[in-house]
C-alpha cells in the first residue's frame, strides 16, 4: 500500500468537496424555482464531465472503476467520495438528492442531507428503522413510537403489521390528532420518534405541526413527517424545525407517473434518545452508507432523473392544480349527491385555519402574479356520496375523464375509493378510527381545465338521479378523529 498514492486521493477529494460546499452556498442564495430547475448540477461539472450535456445525464452503470488500488481502498472506506455501486451512489441518484435536500430546506439557514429510495415505502422503512433498534442496555424493554391513526393504508401496514405484530414494536395511535394533550400522553421513556402526515391521505387531517414538533424535542426524539402531498412547494417541515421529512417522490414530484421513488431529507444534528452519535450528526449519509448500504432499497439511475425532470416545474405546478382542486371542491360542496367534501382548502373545513397557517405557496410574495403571501392547499381531496357504498361505486364507474387507480398527484386526474383500495387491508374497525368510508371517494385533480373535470363529476354524479342504490358494505359513524366529529 503506497501511503502517498491515498493520500494524493484524500487531497483531491478535499478541494472536490470544498468546491461542491461553495456551489451548494451559491444554490441556496437563489429562488425555489431556480433551485428545482437546477438543482446542484453546475455548468462546470457538465462541461469538464459530462461533455456539455445540459441536462443531468442518467449513468445506467451498476459500479464505478478505479485508478489503482489506492483510490479503490479509500474509496471503499468512505474516505473519499464514490460511485462505487449503485446499492449505494450513483451520480443520477445524487443529483436527485441534492435537489431534495436543497428545497426541503429553502428559505431557513439548516443544512439538509437527503437519500432517495426505490419507493415511498422503502423512504419510510428508511426513516423509521434506524430508530427502532433494541437499547443494548436493556434489550428486552418493549419500544414504541407514535403516530397519527390517519396514515396512507402502506403506512398503516407497516406500522401495525411489519413494526408491531412482527417485531413487537409499539404503534401508540393518536386518533384526536389536533389535541396535542393526547400526543403528549402518549409519550414516555421508550418512545423514540413522533410520526404525522400532512396533509393526510385521503381525509386531509392536519394538526398544529410546530406544537408537535415542540412537545418531540421536549422530550429529546425526532419528528418525523410524510409530506408527500404538500410538497416543499407548500410545506417544508425541517425549517420548522422537523428532523425527518419522507417523501413519495412516486406522487406529487414526480408527477408524470413513469416511475417508482421515495426521499428522506434530514435536518444534521437531529434530536434522538438513541445513542448514535453518527446517525444524529447525519441521518441521510448515515442511512446510505451503512443500513441502506446493507438492505438495498435503491432506486435505479433512470427513475432518479425522470423523477428529477418532473420537479423542475414543482411550485407553478402545485399552484395551478391546487387552485383547480379549491374550484372542483367548492363545487362538490354544493352537490345535491355529495353529503360531506373534505378539502382543507374549503373555508367551511374546521381544519382550514390551522392548515392556512402552515400551507402557503413557497415564493408566492416574490411572483408578478401575486406580489404578496398565497395559501394553496394541494391537488388531493375527497368526497362522501350519498346513498352508500354502492352509490359511490356507481359514481366512480361512471367516471369517463378522471382515471380510476390507486395514485396520486398525477399530471392527469385520478380517483380511488380507498376503502377497497389503498385501505382495504386495514380492516372496518381502522378504517372507522381513520374516518374512511366506504362512500368516499378519494380524487386527485390534475392539470387539466377544472371545468373539464366538474363536467365528468356532473355526468357522474347524475347517474345517481335515478338510481336505486343498496349498501352491501357497513355503514358507520365517524371516529374520534374525523372531520366529520370536528363538525358536529
């Protein structure tokens, strides 16, 4: 081993980091829209690199070569950067990453680090596990954590089946998910991470995020937060002070649907009661180079940058569906069919205050259009119809413009009814806590004209002007949690 050969690559990787270090500086000087757009792909790198090619290029290559046998040693120690394998790096993936970690952090002076996944679920296995570890000390003292009742129904598997029933790992639920006395009572000396989802999945509960984030870091564990359907666009949970925000990046960033990817970004130097000194300084690289390293869940080079490509038109994007949605959803409230539209968006919502202090569109007060501070609220709503499950069933078969599908935050309009779909699994009495119906029916409204699809509602809905309909599913009075609870 020749001492000065690792050391030529030590030294050279030391003015290659200080360089990207400056250049993230000056990245994170610009505005939301010019971050997306380039993310922290430089001129300089695509013409000393990537012969000039303007746009990030995708490197379908499983492994990076080596010089000699002393770069391949330091680069196999983590002492310099590497493409080593792409299980662990690959230039596509780290462009995707830093465009992530850039905007999940804008507009507050915290640093950020992100790992992108092959899902949304594989981000959040990702964000949770490292937590979820037995003390060494005391390795039979029964864990827990807790987290809102109202999850996406993946979440919801993971949590109550592949966490708590396999691994015996405690799901402490808060169902009265605005009544921070009931976070608080669930917290104890074994609990090592808060858990929410804003705006949640499909029935848009929201709960006051900094007075959670708060009561997490009084008692010396992370916050972690889904916020798949805000977006940074919306919401940037970190610069609030949140430790971990998890993304789908499947849904609303990567709005084409041509590929399958999840995000987690973290704040460095999080808070945790887990003795990682590691892990703490730097969650993402922690969780890259060592237990993502060792399970796998990476994307692919090509989802990476297709994923990367859809961000770049994130805010005017979220902006322009999420004021379509507001248009879809105040027609639905006045719908003689529609018994309840949960939109928090809808001024007669009783979450609409406390989400209108968190949702704003980021940059809003710097746009022409606006000049001045915008609430929006996203593209995900959903809707009760009356007359039952099967009134619903009528409906949703109806539908000739809006796409039936389990997704969300497609360019194109998409609905599902999540009670035999993307929550089937959890059973009539979760689904009863959660407040989903099986009259309800979840939409996420695309890009196209509102008046296009309130037209395919309108066809749809009229269906039910003579039809008969009888419920085959149970029917059911809200839980705790819901709006509808909120309402009366």
């Amino acid at each position: 081993m020749s001492e000065s050969g690792i050391d030529h690559y030590l030294k050279a990787a030391e003015r290659s980091a200080r360089w990207h270090e400056e250049y993230r500086k000056e990245m994170k000087k610009c505005r939301f829209d010019t971050i997306a757009v380039h993310g922290i792909y430089s001129m300089q790198e695509a013409l000393d690199f990537n012969q000039g090619s303007i746009i990030e290029p995708i490197y379908m290559s499983t492994s990076q070569g080596y010089r000699d046998s002393d770069e391949m040693e330091a680069a196999l120690s983590y002492r310099i950067p590497t493409w080593c394998y792409a299980r662990i790096a690959n230039p596509s993936i780290y462009y995707l990453e830093g465009v992530l970690a850039l905007l999940e952090g804008y507009g507050a002076d915290v640093e950020t680090s992100c790992i992108v996944t092959s899902s949304g679920m594989s981000a959040i296995q990702t964000a949770v596990d490292p937590f979820l570890l037995p003390d060494p000390n005391q390795p039979q003292r029964p864990i827990n954590f807790v987290a809102t009742a109202q999850v996406y129904g993946g979440t919801f598997q993971q949590f109550a089946v592949r966490k708590e029933k396999e691994r015996g790992i405690i799901w402490r639920k808060v169902v009265n998910y605005y009544d921070i006395s009931e976070w608080e009572r669930q917290i104890d000396e074994n609990t090592r991470f808060l858990y929410g989802e804003l705006p949640s999945n499909p029935v848009q509960t929201f709960f006051d995020l900094q007075a959670v984030i708060n009561l997490a870091h009084k008692n010396g564990i992370p916050m972690i937060v889904d916020s798949t359907v805000a977006t940074p666009a919306l919401l940037r949970p970190i610069t609030l002070g949140a430790d971990i925000v998890v993304q789908s990046v499947s849904k609303t960033l990567g709005t084409s649907g041509f590929g399958i990817a999840g995000a987690v970004t973290s704040r460095k130097n999080l808070v945790s009661n887990v003795d990682n000194p590691e892990m703490k300084a730097d969650f993402a690289i922690y969780a890259k180079t060592l237990p993502n390293r060792d399970n796998g869940p990476n994307i692919s080079p090509i989802n990476a940058i297709l994923a990367l490509n859809d961000i770049r038109t994130l805010r005017s994007r979220v902006d322009n569906q999420s004021r379509a949605t507001l248009t879809v959803a105040q027609y639905l409230s006045q719908h003689r069919h529609i018994e309840q539209v949960d939109y928090l968006g809808l001024q007669s919502h009783p979450l609409h205050g406390v989400a209108s202090s968190y949702l704003w569109l980021v940059d809003a007060e710097h746009d022409e259009q606006y000049g001045k501070p915008v609430n929006r609220y996203g593209h995900l709503l959903s809707f009760r119809v009356k007359g039952g499950a099967q009134a619903a069933r009528a409906v949703f078969d109806t539908f000739k413009r809006i796409w039936r599908a389990t997704d969300l935050g497609r360019i194109k309009s998409v609905a599902t009814i999540p009670a035999i779909s993307t929550h089937a699994q959890q059973g009539d009495e979760s689904r009863k806590i959660a407040d989903i119906p099986p009259n309800l029916i979840r939409l996420c409204v695309g890009a196209e004209h509102p008046d296009d699809i309130i037209n395919d509602l309108d066809q749809a809905l009229a269906i039910l002007d003579g039809h008969k309909t009888t419920c085959t599913a149970p029917e059911f009075s809200a839980g705790g949690a819901s709006s509808a609870t909120l309402r009366r």
